[in-house]
C-alpha cells in the first residue's frame, strides 16, 4: 500500500471516530447519555424465540445485543442483533416508534448495544422476527468494527483483541462455549465418582511435581522468594495423606517454556489422585471420563481432528514403552544392559544426548524421536523408565521401570499418571537424584521438598494419580488447530504501546 493510500485510510478511519463521539455529544446534550443506564428489561433470548416461535408468535418481548447489521430506508428499517445465542432480526417502523425514538433508532451504528421492546412475528420471506415498539440504546460503539475480520493479514490480533474476534466470528464463540461444557462435563462426572474438587496455592516455595523450569517471583510482605507452581501434584497427595482420598483440582499451572502451537507458558490443569488404587485404575478412569465428555458434548464417541478419525468407543490400546520403541524404531532396550550401550545407540542412530543421560533417559529419546508420532488412536504407553519418573512407585517384578503411563491421542500426550510412590525413604534419594541433575545444569530438575516428604512419613496409603491437560483436550474435541485457539487470552509478547 502507498503512503498516500495509508495516510488516507488513516485519516478515513479518524473521520469514522470522530463522527460517533459527535453521536454521543449530541446524545448527552439531549439528555439521552447512554452510559447512565445501568439495566435492561432483556427477558428472553434469540434462539429462545426461534425455539419457542409457535408459542411467543404476536407475544411481547424484550431483548439485548449489538447491532450488527442495518438496512432499510425512509419510514422502514431492518436491523440485525446478535445476543450470546445468535441473530434476531428488528423489523422497526417509523409510524410504530414515534419521530425521535425512529430518528435515533437510524442514527445506530454497527457495534452498538441495544435494547429492543416489541412482538414477535413472522416477515413475508418468513423470517422470524421481533416488531419494534420501543428502541434504546444502551451503550454506544466509538470504535468500527472491522468489516471483514477473517481479511486480516494479522492474525496475532484475533488473539491480542479476543474480544472482537468473539463479536465477529461466531464458530470462536462457539469453541469457548464448548470449552466450558467440557470442564462443567468433567466436573459432573468426577462428582459423580465421589471425587472433591479443592483448590491449592499457585504460589509456592519449592515447584516440584513435574519436569519445568518455573516462573520465579518476591514476596514484599513476606521478604521471600516464591515460584508459580508447575504442578497440581505435591498438594493434592498432601490431601490424600490427609485422608480426603478421592481429589481433583482444575487450575491455571505456569512453566518458563516456549510457546509453540501446544504449549502456552500459562495453560490448564487437571489432576486427581484417588487413594486405594493404582495406575491400572487410572487407566480405567481416562477411558470413561473421555467417553463421558465426548459423548456429553459431542453427542459421539467418535471424534476427528483436521480429518483424523479418532474412536473413544473402542477400548483403548496398551502398550509398554519399551514395546513401542521395539515395534516403531527396531530396537529392543530389553536386550540393553547399561549406560554406555545406550548411548552408543543413540549416536548409531543419530539421536543427540546429553552427558548425564542414563540408559532411561536415552529409552524416552527414541519414544519421541519414533514412536510418539504414531500414537494416534487413543493408547496408553505404560511402563517408563525410573530416571524420568520420581515420584512414581517401582514395577515390584522389575525396578528399573516404574508403574506409570502416558495417554497418548493424535500423537500428543493427553495425560499422564502414576502409581504414586509413597515410601519416603525411597523419594527422600529420587529427590537426591534430582538435587544432582540440577547441580549439573537441569533447570527442569525437581528439588527436595521437606515438607511432603514430611507428609509421606505421617504415612500415605497406595494411590493412583493422574494429570491432564484441558488445554489439549479442548483442542481435539472442537478441532482447533493451535492452543492459543481455545485459550480466551493466550500469553502474547506485549507490543510496544501495552507496556
């Protein structure tokens, strides 16, 4: 675009502006400021009087919305308000309004709020419609909106003006709705279950409970130094010492990471964890509350993502990590005995390692570089080794490998749950063993945390834990491409005029 033709959009759009603040001016003149209402007689809604047509046909209504269309001219205009629920179209006469309520009717712009009193009917193309007897406005738009907001070559405004994105794309409108029924559905069902959501502190001393680096920040009142939790897990086994014995928690965790199309530094979290059982019962619990959730909101268990068939019906794969890496990469870690074998296949294999990598470490490299990408069906990859699992409790039969799975849907880790170890003695030297990876550089390692070790010796009995993340699951069943797409306000670099 020229600069001539730049500076004339400018100078467009700053006439546009001018000319709605000189609409409110002479509204408040007339003592008719729409910022001095504080109410609506709203009583129904635009679906609900498409809904109920037969029984509201010639009835006197009350609805609210933004203008979002007008047309019509001289004595006679048809205008469009959309409300939460959709459109309704206004059907607004001069002879039925009166002069000025008609004249400030016409003066609307695209993007007010509106209050409309009239009957509901049917037009002659048979559009249902409310017939206007009283029109007020109740708030007044001083920004256009954009005409064609899917035109923008911007797309990181979607984001940063949510609120606008919302307004003009209704299928946005729609995936956050269907968020929200997803979190109530999840809810409803582990109430049924005899769960107890709680809720524990997002600031902490010590963020442990997961591998992340955590977002650091100063108590003034309390001289100390706190991190944003990265985890749900420490607090909630607390509970179970506790004796609550069936806990979730769905909140908001914070990790100093990367922001790629599945990771936002700020995402959602649920973890339960239920006293008495273990991994296989968590296992058990995934497949019915997925079922549970897709069929309550979707109305199927059959779902699919960006053309992806994907069947929650079926019972869920199993299968352990070791076998995956044999069946995707050839290679039998079974057969491996030690470090140093690893690691000579890792370089023959050309996959990069770190010095303080152990054969288990090495085992989960070649599950992401092979295996991971071909878990598309709902499977549960079971069995991880122990250097990359502290907190969960050895395979009695086999200690090198720890009761532990992964829920794996369209290639994307959905969740992940352990048989949660509750023996202090043995977290006290996983916690050692993590104090030495971050002393070599692991800013994702966990540290000692006294207190919960504490916990444990009062005495936890065997419980079944389990993490999911909301964020990716909202993705799947509203087949959203990127996270920041079912995150209302995703975590955007501040441009320069926000700070």
């Amino acid at each position: 675009m020229s600069e001539n033709n730049v500076s004339q959009q400018t100078q467009e759009t700053g006439d546009l502006l001018q000319i709605r603040r000189n609409k409110l001016a002479a509204l408040q003149e007339m003592g008719k400021d729409p910022f001095v209402i504080t109410t609506s007689d709203k009583n129904i809604s635009n679906t609900e009087i498409t809904e109920r047509f037969e029984e509201l046909e010639n009835k006197d209504v009350c609805i609210a919305g933004r203008v979002m269309s007008k047309r019509g001219k001289g004595k006679v205009s048809f205008l469009d308000i959309h409300d939460k629920t959709g459109k309704m179209q206004i059907f607004a006469k001069y002879d039925d309004l009166g002069e000025e309520e008609y004249n400030l009717l016409k003066k609307w712009d695209i993007g007010d709020i509106v209050e409309v009193k009239g009957f509901v009917f049917k037009t002659k193309v048979g559009e249902i419609s409310v017939h206007a007897k009283q029109a007020k406005l109740l708030a007044k738009s001083l920004k256009p909106l954009p005409e064609k907001y899917h035109g923008l070559k911007d797309t990181d405004l979607r984001y940063r003006q949510r609120y606008v994105d919302l307004i003009m794309n209704p299928e946005v409108k729609d995936t956050f709705i269907k968020r929200s029924k997803i979190i109530s559905s999840i809810r409803k069902y582990l109430d049924s279950q005899g769960f107890m959501e709680v809720e524990t502190p997002m600031l902490v001393a010590n963020a442990g409970g997961a591998a992340a680096r955590p977002f650091e920040t100063h108590s003034n009142a309390l001289d100390e130094e706190f991190k944003l939790r990265i985890s749900l897990e420490l607090y909630l086994k607390r509970l179970i010492v506790g004796g609550l014995e069936k806990v979730y928690e769905i909140g908001r965790v914070f990790r100093n990471e990367g922001v790629d199309t599945r990771h936002n530094p700020e995402f959602t979290l649920m973890e339960l964890y239920q006293a008495y059982t273990d991994y296989n019962g968590m296992m058990e619990l995934t497949e019915n509350l997925y079922r549970h959730v897709a069929k309550e909101v979707l109305g199927t268990t059959t779902i699919t993502y960006n053309g992806i068939e994907m069947d929650l019906g079926k019972p869920f794969e199993r299968i352990t990590m070791v076998d995956a890496v044999k069946k995707y990469a050839g290679v039998d870690f079974g057969e491996i005995k030690t470090d140093e074998e690893a690691k000579a296949l890792a370089k023959e294999k050309g996959i990069e390692f770190e010095p303080r990598h152990k054969k288990g470490d090495i085992l989960n490299l070649f599950f992401e570089e092979y295996a991971e990408e071909h878990m598309i069906q709902p499977t549960f990859v079971m069995d991880h080794p122990i250097e990359i699992s502290p907190l969960t409790k050895k395979k009695p039969d086999n200690p090198e490998y720890v009761e532990r799975f992964e829920f794996f849907m369209n290639g994307w880790e959905m969740a992940n749950a352990y048989s949660e170890l509750n023996d202090p003695i043995d977290q006290r030297e996983r916690f050692k063993a993590q104090e030495e990876l971050l002393s070599q550089g692991d800013e994702e390692a966990n540290t000692t945390d006294e207190d919960f070790l504490n916990a444990l010796e009062i005495g936890m009995p065997p419980t079944g834990g389990i993490g999911f993340g909301i964020d990716r699951m909202v993705m799947l069943l509203t087949d959203s491409s990127a996270i920041r797409d079912v995150l209302l306000f995703p975590t955007m670099k501040s441009l320069p005029n926000d700070k």
